[in-house]
C-alpha cells in the first residue's frame, strides 16, 4: 500500500531562517571547552555568523584565550530567538555559531566597539577597558534548529542569504495581533489539522510570519499530559510576500476566505 505524505507549506530557506535569527540578535550564550557557560555584555553577530563579544575582564573565557596556543579559544555561540508574546515555551529557534575566539589589540578593539555602537547601541560598550574586554568569533560553521527541521551552515552560506524582509517588525505586529485582534486567531483556527482544532482548551498563539506564510503555535491546556507538546503550525500565503501592502492582502486572504484550496496549507511542525 502507498504511504501517503503531506505536502509542507513553503518556507524561507535554511539559510534565509539563519540571518534572520542573526538579524533579530536575541539572547546569547558563549560555551569553551573547559569553561563555564556565559553571557556576554554585549553581543553582535555579522552576516557571515562572525562575531563581536564585550566580556567582564574576570570572565574565565578571556583566560583561556590568552593561555591559549596562537592566543586562539574553539568555542560556540548560542543565538536563541524568542516569539515575539509571552509563550510558555519562548525559544523559537537556536543557531549555534561555532569558531575561534581571538583577542583584538586595544585600538583595534576600540574601533570594532564604535562599529558596533553605530549598529545596536549599547551602554555596556562604555566598559570596554573598564573592566570589560572585547573578544572576536571567526565562524567555522553553524547550525539551525527550529520548528521547521535542522540544518548545518557554512559562513559563506549565511553571507550569501538575506534575512526575512519582516524579520525586524514581526515581533510589534504580532504582539498587536494577540493584543487586540483575537478575533483573527480564531478566524485562522479553520485552517488548523484537524486533530488540534478538536484539541479543548487549547490556545491559539502568533509565532512568527515571514514572506512564505503566517505561524501560529497550538498550546495545549495547561497541565494536560494527554495531547502531547506544543504544535507549531506554518500556514502559507496564496503569493510570497516581498512589501508590507502584499503582506496585508495575503493575510487579509488567510483570515477571510474559510476555503484556500491550495494557496494556503498547514503542516504540524512538531
């Protein structure tokens, strides 16, 4: 008998995910070999995953690289993305920068910090040789992990793709939509899996758009063991959505039409 497969909705590629989790900046973590898991004061990711990392002088990182052979440190960089409303589970996506961590000379290193100060201001940058030191990430590979699968990236890969063109206003608009447009989520529950429009007392979240589709996430009752996990669902625009007046024609179409054939679909992520 022929197994049947259901057709994902289109996504934006690996690639494409990866620079808007590195255009968004999210929360940051930085893990070496033999030391503690930290946060940086201050972080900024290029587009090629390369990075800028402020660190307390004290940090046991800073240590180990100028202990190091070649004054070089192998560690990872941990970017987590978070929904833009308060999930019960925030993280959306992760994307693990791994490479070698060097220390610039201080002029070199003062020069980086206004760079970055032209980009994403940030008071902790004013510790910068008052008490903080700046660290540099040379990239030798990442990799993606979100609800649409997982996937290894080189540098050249994440320079060569472009973030989402929503990427950096979703979290306002989908904050807005939960806030004040509830009707609009339950307009959209019609094109949910059967098996979680039938799911009591479930919620309906936003989770992210992007040019391919709205995601919503199905959050189970609370403390239901029965239904499983929270379910990310990915329902897709009609056409691709490149400006914010085609974004509110297809979403307009999403929210409006109970009937999408095969414009709009959804695929359980989870």
């Amino acid at each position: 008998m022929a197994s049947i497969r259901l057709r994902r909705p289109p996504a934006p590629t690996d690639a494409e995910r990866a620079r808007s989790v590195v255009a968004r900046g999210g929360s940051a973590f930085l893990v070496g070999t033999g030391a503690p898991r930290t946060a940086p004061l201050v972080h900024h990711v290029r587009a090629d995953g390369s990075a800028v990392l402020l660190l307390a002088d004290d940090d046991p990182v800073v240590d180990r690289i100028r202990k190091a052979p070649g004054a070089e440190f192998a560690a990872m960089l941990e970017l987590a993305d978070h929904a833009p409303v308060d999930l019960r589970e925030p993280v959306r996506a992760l994307l693990w920068v791994t490479g070698r961590l060097w220390l610039p000379d201080p002029e070199a290193a003062r020069r980086v910090a206004l760079q970055v100060a032209d980009v994403r201001p940030h008071p902790e940058l004013l510790q910068l040789g008052h008490g903080a030191t700046l660290v540099r990430l040379d990239p030798g590979s990442a990799v993606l992990s979100d609800a649409e699968g997982s996937a290894a990236l080189a540098p050249v890969e994440l320079a060569g793709a472009r973030p989402d063109p929503f990427c950096r206003y979703e979290q306002h608009w989908l904050a807005h939509l939960e806030e004040a447009h509830p009707e609009v989520l339950i307009a959209l529950a019609r094109h949910l899996p059967p098996r979680l429009r039938e799911l009591r007392g479930a919620r309906i979240r936003p989770l992210g758009v992007d040019r391919c589709g709205l995601r919503l996430r199905v959050e189970g009752p609370a403390g239901d063991t029965t239904s499983g996990t929270d379910h990310d669902v990915r329902l897709a625009w009609r056409e691709p959505a490149t400006t914010v007046d085609e974004l509110r024609v297809q979403m307009g179409l999403l929210v409006g039409c109970p009937f999408q054939g095969t414009g709009a679909s959804a695929a359980d992520a989870s």
